[in-house]
C-alpha cells in the first residue's frame, strides 16, 4: 500500500509552512536519511528527510506553495515491488481521506486545514464524478504520458482544457494547478515565469507597479521568516518598556590580548574574533550581575543559572539568533569554533531549532559595518540585549592624560518589567570592566 508523505512539524512551535523546493522528484528512488525538500518554517529554512525507502510516486503539493498544514498529505510514496503509477493516483484519494466526514455522519471530524498554494482553494468538483475520482494521465499523440498533477489533471476535465496544449512549469515540465487554472478551453493556459524541469524553485510574484507618485516599484511576498521577525519586533517594541544605558569602552587590552591569544592558537586553526571576546564578557557580566540574567513570564520571573548568549546574525531570509550555550564557562576557542559554525548554518537557513531557540541575553554588533552606535530591540522574552558598535580611535583620558585610544560605544537595552535601572547600570560596567581588563576572559 502506497506510503503518504505528510507535512512534519520541524520545529516546537511549527503550525504550516512553505515548501520552498522539491529535491526529488516522481520517479526517484529515495532512501531513509535521504533529503526530499526544504521547508520554510517560522525560523529557518530546513531539510526534510526521508524516513522511508521506496519509490517517490506523486507529489501532491508543489513547490512554493505556502500555509501547508502540519500533517498534510504532501507526496506518495511507493514501497519496493508497488506499482508507482498505481501508487500516483492513489495520492489524492489518501489526501481526501482525511476530509470531514459528510453532514449526515454525526461523528463527523474537523477538517484538518490543506495547503493552498498561493492562490485560491481548489474548485469544486462536478456533481457527477464520485468524490476522490482523478482523470487517468492523458498521453499525447505519440503515446507518451502527460506529466501532470492529479489536481491539475481533475481541473483540466472539469474546464475541458487539453493538458497536451499546456506547458508544466512544475519539477521536470509537470503540469501543477497553477498552469491551468486561468485556462480557457481551446487556448494555451496562461504560463509561470518558472524554468520547467530545472528543479529550481520558483520566487514568489513580483507585480511592477507605479506608486500613487509615480515612483515604480516591485511588490514581493514576504516570506514567513520575514512576517515573524515584523511581528515579533512589533510587539517586542509596543509591550516591552525599554529603556537604553551606554558606554564607552577602551578596547585596547582586549586587541593585545586577542593578539597574543590567536599567536598561540595558530597551530590549532583557531582565530579569535573581537566578537568572540564579547561573547564571552556579556556570558561574564550577566553572571556577576544575576538580577539581569532574567525573562518576564506575565507574573513571575525566571532567573538563570547560566549564560546562554543569543548572538544576531544577518541571514539572506531575515535575522537570526543562534545561541552560545553555558558561554559563561565555555573557553574562547569552543566559542570561536561553535560561532563559526553556527554563523555558516544560520546563512544556509540550516539551523535546528534547538540552536535558535532559547537564550537568556542577546549581543548584536554592527561594528564591521562602522556602526558608531545603536539601541537594539529586545527579543522578548530575553530581558536585555547588548548593541555594540565599531571600535575607533578617539580621543580618551587615561590616568588623567589625555590620549588617542581604541573606543568602543556599547549600548545596553533593558526590560524594565524585569530589570531595575540600577542592576542594568551595574550589568554595563561590568561588561565595560571585562573588556578593558581581559584577563578575566581566559580564567
């Protein structure tokens, strides 16, 4: 019996997503730990594996398609000695399986929500074919079979359209539902701007328009990472009360130091960054000012025992924070090795949700872009996050002298439900007496 292939939930808080690409297609032989797509979830971008081996029969939604249900039907799969065109027309009946049972059944269950790609639902079908019934692949005049979806087939017959005059623009020149839903019988269905049988996903519509002023523009589909980032800051910024705190930090210590550190851990393939150095004084200063390791829960408090640095990272999907764990204990090497790796998969969208989410501070530096300085938004419910800017040379008084030093702005954002300003002040300068005495960094 063919196996269904539904929509997992890849992370805790996972509800529907975007298939964004099919790496597999009908045909393929897979095997268990094989990848079969990318999912675009409320975080990252991630791989979905084969936990089956067989025969990838059908697939009942195409890539790009968005709000796909969590257990949803999404392929068939057909197992070893299975006939795989049997198998590819059993995906719809499978999918419409799980449809609510009629009015007349009072043990009728809810209808789980289907994936809608990108247009509207599904047209009904005609009166007069039983419910679950697909069209039999047509063929051309050759004999050759039609690559087509079992919905794009049944809506096909039902409008009366000649699938042989249709291009696909689907994986391999399949024709999806997109390609013949604007159709009109008799005349070619409208076309996606898609490169048929490449496998490259398709990039959401791009509609040029001019504004009310005349000013052209592109409108673009924002994608799900993008629509949680603009409601998550929205909210962070309208119930959060923040309050800022800044300093100005003498850098030169911690370049010397950093200096002699990576000398003597060339050999070992690890180079320091300032940033791993700042790392590891925010995980320090939240340790010896507790009261700021915290998050506002509604009515209580949690205060952590340890320091897990969120650190904010530019991804082409959006922004995102991989986290640092028990950074407080960890030495800088460990430090440097694990940013390193976690930066490259946060920039892959390959991140697993166990190293985004979470985290009891935040750092985010802007630095490298010569940032001098800037106040960052909380990522409830974290209780503060540190905003540092590039380290510059600047006029500065040391032992009462006025010298030319390397100066560092660093500005802390605080929860003010959470965090007093005296203990954010005490958090500053410890973070600011960390950094100009290193030292403390590597014991």
């Amino acid at each position: 019996m063919p196996t269904p292939i539904k929509m997992p939930a890849l992370s805790p808080t996972m509800e529907e997503g975007t298939l964004a690409k099919w790496l597999v297609k009908p045909g393929d032989k897979v095997e268990a730990g094989d990848i079969m797509a990318e999912i675009e979830t409320d975080k990252a971008t991630m791989e979905f594996e084969a936990v089956d081996e067989g025969t990838l029969a059908s697939i009942a939604v195409e890539e790009g398609s968005e709000g796909v249900k969590v257990g949803t039907v999404i392929a068939m799969l057909a197992e070893e000695g299975e006939d795989v065109d049997e198998a590819a027309q059993a995906a719809p009946e499978s999918a419409e399986s799980e449809q609510p049972a009629s009015k007349d059944d009072k043990g009728g269950k809810a209808e789980p929500a289907k994936a809608v790609p990108r247009k509207d639902a599904e047209p009904a079908r005609a009166p007069a074919k039983s419910e679950g019934q697909v069209p039999p692949a047509p063929t051309d005049d050759s004999g050759e079979r039609i690559i087509a979806s079992p919905l794009a087939r049944r809506i096909a017959e039902q409008k009366g359209i000649d699938l042989t005059s249709v291009t696909g623009s689907g994986p391999n020149g399949r024709i999806v539902k997109a390609d013949v839903e604007d159709a009109e019988p008799g005349k070619p269905a409208a076309r996606q701007e898609a490169s048929a049988g490449t496998g490259e996903p398709r990039t959401p519509a791009k509609t040029p328009a001019e504004s009310e002023y005349g000013a052209p523009y592109e409108e673009e589909k924002l994608t799900n990472v993008r629509k949680v980032i603009a409601r998550r800051l929205t909210e962070s910024k309208q119930q959060v009360p923040h309050y800022y705190l800044a300093v100005d930090v003498r850098l030169d210590a911690m370049l010397d130091l950093r200096k002699q550190l990576n000398a003597g851990l060339e050999a070992d393939g690890v180079k320091l960054s300032v940033n791993d150095l700042l790392i590891k004084a925010l995980a320090r200063a939240l340790m010896r000012v507790p009261q700021c390791n915290v998050s506002f829960q509604g009515d209580t408090l949690h205060r952590y025992s340890r320091a897990d640095v969120s650190v904010a990272v530019a991804a082409p999907s959006g922004l995102i924070t991989p986290i640092i764990t028990e950074a407080d204990t960890k030495g800088l090497a460990a430090i440097s090795k694990q940013m390193k790796t976690l930066a490259e998969k946060a920039r892959d969208g390959k991140l697993q949700p166990h190293e985004y989410q979470g985290g009891t501070a935040s750092l985010s530096n802007l630095g490298m872009f010569g940032i001098k300085q800037f106040d960052a938004v909380i990522n409830p419910p974290q209780g503060m996050i540190m905003a540092v800017g590039a380290g510059e040379q600047r006029p500065y008084v040391v032992d009462g002298a006025l010298q030319v030093a390397t100066v560092m702005t660093a500005s802390g954002s605080f929860d003010h439900r959470a965090i007093d300003g005296a203990d954010g002040a005490q958090l500053m300068e410890a973070f600011k007496q960390l950094c100009e005495n290193p030292m403390g960094l590597v014991v």
